[in-house]
C-alpha cells in the first residue's frame, strides 16, 4: 500500500471480501474479479489481513505480511481464508453470514525494527500504530496494530506475540530476535 485509500476503494474491497466469504461458505464458485474495471490502486500488488467478528468476538483472521498479487485478488483470497481456513475456528457456517462483521487491513511494506535490548525493543514500539512480526528462525508471528486495543502495555503485547510464536513469553527479553514493524489502513463494514 503506497498510499491511503479511499472510501470508493474501500467499498469496493469490502464487497469483494463480502462476496467470497458467501460464496465460499456456501461451496460457490468465487466470481471472477476484472483487474482493468477495478481502480488502479487495487490493481496494485498489496498485501492484507481480513478479520470476521460476530458481535465483537473474533471468528477468523488470515493475511499475508508481504505482497505477491493485486490487492483485490489479495483481499479476496484471504476473506476465504479466514472464513474457512482459520485452524483456531470451525469453517463458518452459513446460518453466521448474517452477523458476520468483515474488516479488511491493508499492509504498509515492513521495516526492520533495530533495537539493543529489551528496554530499547520496547521504547521504539508506538502502540496503536505498529503491526509486529517477531521472528526466531523459521518460527514468525504477528500481531496487527488493532491488538494493541486488547493488550495495550508494550511488554505483555511482546509476550503475547512471543507465544504466538511458540516461544515462551519472555522469549523476547532473553533473545534478541529479528523485529519488523508495519503500518495498516484498517476498514470495516
């Protein structure tokens, strides 16, 4: 994402995600998406995250942190994702679309956070702004800024992201792991 989007272009998102999430709980063909009738900002490679929620409560979340197809195929594929796909959630059931609530978040391009220890990791996070990915090898996890509404204190975010993982929590003031950060535009319906 080079640039914010729109509320044209966020409509759009949202009825794209709206659309596959029916029909792919319903066992539907996906309908075909027209890159060249689409804006060119979602014709643009980005990457996303779609969250379902019922009443607030978290139903399925998938994305990918790095961009490999346009925004619009990206959003789409992720949408079916997590209505279907979320190994936390059974597949969503068709009785649920109605109370469905998809929210889309469209991913800045990550930076390397560069920190010398634990403290300095913590000082450099800005909460309610930064996406981050911890990284210990080949296990990774992230948490999209909007947690920070649900674990707001910087060390047990960390934590948290830490046994996500597969680490033990304090797994990031033990071992400096590698830290990338990232921006989101977030919309819901």
């Amino acid at each position: 994402m080079t640039r914010e989007l729109n509320a044209t272009e966020q409509d759009i998102l949202l009825n794209i995600a709206r659309q596959a999430l029916e029909n792919a709980v319903r066992g539907e063909l996906l309908p075909p998406i027209n890159l060249s009738d689409l804006p060119p900002a979602l014709q643009q490679p980005g990457a996303s995250f779609v969250t379902l929620t019922i009443a607030g409560n978290l139903r399925g979340c998938i994305g990918t942190l790095d961009p490999y197809q346009p925004l619009a195929l990206d959003v789409q594929e992720h949408a079916v994702a997590s209505a279907i796909q979320d190994y936390r959630f059974p597949r969503v059931k068709p009785a649920e679309l109605p109370h469905i609530q998809i929210e889309v978040s469209a991913l800045t391009p990550r930076s390397r956070l560069e920190y010398h220890s634990p403290q300095d990791l913590v000082a450099s996070l800005k909460p309610h702004v930064d996406g981050v990915i911890l990284q210990d090898g080949l296990r990774k996890a992230t948490f999209l800024p909007q947690v920070w509404d649900k674990l707001p204190d910087p060390e047990d975010f960390l934590s948290h992201l830490c046994m996500k993982m597969g680490g033990q929590g304090d797994l990031w003031r033990k071992k400096k792991l590698d830290v990338f950060i990232y921006q989101v535009q977030e919309f819901q319906e």
